[in-house]
C-alpha cells in the first residue's frame, strides 16, 4: 500500500523531538483543544481572545511532553492534563473556589500527583467516543490537503444508495490497484478511464462523484473505520 497510517501515539512521539511535527499536530488538534476547554468552561471561546484557549494549548503541549505510548491513548490522556490546567488557571483566576470541579481536585499542590494517578487510570482505557472525535479530526485534515471542506461533502454526497454505491465500488478499484491508487495520490486526480475500463461506468457519473470517491479513498486508506462514508453497502 502506498500510504502507511502513522498513529496519533506516534505522531505525539515524533512531536517530542520535532518542532515542525509539534506545530502540525497542534495545528490539526486545535478543534480537539477548543472543544475540550470550552467544555470546562461553559461558554463560546476563540482564539487570540481568551486566556483560557492558550493554557488549553500549553497543557496540550505538556501532555504531548509527558506522553507514554506504552501506557495508553493519547487522546484521554491529553484531555485529562486540559482538564486539569484549565482548572487550576480558572481557580488562581477567582482566587475563590466558585466553580465546579472534578473529584479529586481539592487542593491546587494536589494536581500534579491527581494527575498521575488519574492518568494510570484513566487514559489507558479506549474510548469509542474518542476514536470518532479523532477520526473526524484526521479526516478534516486529510481532507485539506486535497482542498475539500466537510461541507463541501456534505453537499455533494449522493443521496440514492445505488450512487453511493457504485462510487464506493469505484473507490474499492482504486485502492485495489496499486498503481491506479499510486496515480490518485501523486496526481491528485481521479483516473476516471482506468475506473471506467473496469466497471463500465460512465464518465460523466464518475466526474460528477468525483470528490466522494476521493473522500472514501482517503478515509479506508488511512483507516477511518467509525466514519459513516466508510459503513453500509458492504463497508470498506
């Protein structure tokens, strides 16, 4: 296979020793932070505004620092150390304890050592929950780089089950093809002839599903299994 899916552990490995990685893993994983924080918080942040959106992204860095791959996920875990932080920041910011929070979290000197015991406990679970908000996080990106928006698919997603279909049957050619899938990944662009020669579809149909095949490709080539495009009609 062309591709090689890296995971998100090993990603957060490399960022350990790689600024470039650092950066490009934050950039992806700001959503995931915002989320996370605005959840604690209780009300709409943005970035370059808000105080609390940047501790979000100095504890996602630590936790990107003081990362286990051996221990668990990575995505509980940093969520675990946003949680934590966002916190601690909110409660030096009141200077009273007005807000509410989790177990455990009674005393400020208690964090770091809650935050270890937590972290044994908690981050090595799989979470379902988690692996969608991840994929969808990768999949946003990945979708990026080829210049589609999820709107964009959205809006041109096929409505009959025939059509989808016939354009997931379309992207299961590619990714059998070794060098049809090589073509789509260095080019960029949908080999509609080679496609056409195989299932004798028309040209027009494979133009106009053009960006959902793509997004298929994308999606069972990098391993999105909790992704909806990927499911139905005989999944991946």
């Amino acid at each position: 296979m062309f591709l090689k899916k890296i995971s998100l552990e090993e990603r957060v490995i490399k960022s350990k020793t790689s600024n470039d990685e650092l950066n490009t893993l934050i950039s992806d994983f700001k959503p995931f932070i915002a989320s996370v924080v605005r959840k604690k918080v209780g009300k709409y942040l943005e970035y370059g505004a808000d105080d609390e959106l940047s501790v979000g992204l100095s504890a996602f860095m630590e936790a990107v620092n003081s990362f286990d791959i051996k221990k668990g996920t990575f995505l509980s875990f940093s969520r675990l150390v946003i949680n934590a932080r966002v916190i601690d920041f909110l409660r030096k910011k009141s200077k009273i304890r007005t807000i509410s929070i989790d177990e455990d979290f009674r005393d400020e000197n208690e964090v770091s050592t809650v935050l270890d015991k937590k972290s044994m406990e908690k981050y090595t679970l799989e979470n379902e929950e988690d692996s969608v908000k991840l994929e969808v996080i990768e999949y946003a990106s990945l979708l990026k780089n080829w210049n589609i928006s999820f709107d964009e698919l959205v809006r041109i997603s096929p409505k009959k089950d025939t059509l989808r279909r016939e354009y997931k049957n379309a992207a299961k050619v590619i990714i059998d093809n070794d060098n049809i899938l090589n073509e789509l990944l260095r080019t960029k662009r949908l080999p509609i002839q080679e496609i056409e020669k195989i299932l004798k579809i028309h040209r027009k149909k494979l133009e106009r599903g053009r960006i959902y095949i793509i997004a298929i490709v994308l999606a069972i080539v990098n391993g999105l299994s909790y992704l909806d495009i990927c499911k139905g009609d005989g999944g991946r």
